[in-house]
C-alpha cells in the first residue's frame, strides 16, 4: 500500500513550488533554522492585488516536515515603500509530523518571534508588516485595541515593534467593504534613521500621555518608553 503523501507533496503536485532564493525573497528563509528544526518554505498563486501566497512548514532533523503550516501568509514587493509588505493569515500555535501523535509547540514567543523575525527581515525600509488577531490565539490583542489601548501595548503590537515594524502602526478592526480579510494590526518599518528618532519620539509622547491617565505608573508602557529610548 503506498504511503500517504505529506501535505508538502500534495501541495508542490499541485500550483505550489518550493520558493528558490534566485527567483523570489522568500526562499532565502528555506533551511533557516529554528530550534532543531528548518524552515520550508512554499509559493503559491497571486492574490487579486498581485501578491504571492506562501506557507512556512517546520522539517526535523529526520527530514519529516509538519502536516500543517507554521505561518501561512502573503507577501508584496514594489518600487515604493509602502508597496513592500508581508501579511499573516494564519499563525498556527502548535503543528504536528504526520507519522507523530505529538504536537510540537510554537506558541511561546520566543519561537513566534523568531519565525516572524525572519520574514520581517525581508522587508525594506518603509514596509510593513500585518498580522491578523482575528484567531482565539490572538483575543487578548483583541480586547486590548477594543478598550483603548496603543497598539504598541498589545501583545501583537509590542512583538511586532520588537520585530523592528513599530514605527508606527493601523488598526485594521473592520473590512471597509469587506475586501480587506480579517481583523489586522500594521506596523511599518522606519524609512531610515532620522525617521526613526522621530517615531520614537511620537511613541513616548503618546505613551506618557497614555499612562498620564492611568492611576499608576507600574505597566508595560513604562518599559517599552525605556526601550523605545534605548533603540533610537
């Protein structure tokens, strides 16, 4: 009987090849290591807006490769700034071999942030990157931007300002026309230095102002002012 195909198989008999670091940026990330594990890394066919989807799955060191995606996703390249941008449809918090019972666990931030921290280096200054927190993973971001909250203090918004997309930010929490997929968060890379120090100087004004009206100073928004000091 022969043995079933791995989601990556089916996936390349399919419209999906193996992105090859001479003809696309994403294949730079294939065989980048994360933990005990590799990155492969799949494209896919264009978005209505001209994007190209992509999957990143996990191989061990036996060469199997997890049944599901680690991070799915879009990803835009142009002449301008702002027409460099990567999107994430889907973060998956665990991810499985298919001839393994156990999951493996990428919810700590540490790995998410080291996943993401590489395809956030394929973005060029001026970019951005949007991360949905439409998913049962991501509701503490959720709420957070519900009541209030600076993005840069949300659980997603601080992992993408430590990801260096956190010069700025747009809360994406309606589909104008329904067109713009799910809820999102934006952050945007600086688009050089001196631009950098003034954002920087935006975010701790906004951040005093916020924790201004707070009845105590002992919350996040005190440590990222530090480091937003530090950093620029």
């Amino acid at each position: 009987m022969p043995s079933k195909k791995s989601t990556v198989d089916s996936l390349l008999d399919k419209s999906w090849t193996l992105a090859d670091a001479k003809q696309h940026p994403l294949g730079r990330l294939n065989g980048k290591g994360l933990d005990s594990h590799k990155l492969v890394v799949l494209i896919g066919a264009k978005s209505r807006s001209g994007a190209t989807y992509f999957q990143v799955f996990l191989q061990n060191t036996t060469g199997k490769v997890t049944h599901q995606p680690a991070v799915t996703g879009l990803y835009n390249q142009g002449s301008h700034p702002s027409y460099n941008w990567i999107e994430i449809l889907r973060l998956s918090p665990e991810v499985s071999f298919t001839s393994e019972k156990q999951a493996m666990d990428i919810s700590p931030n540490r790995l998410i942030q080291w996943l993401l921290q590489y395809l956030a280096d394929l973005i060029p200054p001026g970019g951005h990157m949007m991360v949905e927190y439409d998913s049962p993973e991501q509701q503490d971001t959720a709420r957070s931007l519900a009541l209030g909250i600076p993005p840069i203090l949300t659980p997603l918004g601080y992992m993408l300002f430590l990801l260096g997309c956190g010069a700025s930010f747009k809360d994406w929490h309606f589909a104008e026309g329904g067109s713009e997929g799910p809820q999102k968060l934006q952050g945007y890379k600086a688009l050089n230095s001196q631009h950098a120090q003034l954002q920087a100087k935006k975010v701790v004004q906004d951040l005093t102002s916020f924790l201004g009206r707070l009845p105590s100073n002992d919350c996040p928004a005190a440590r990222i002012i530090a480091i937003a000091r530090e950093m620029f």
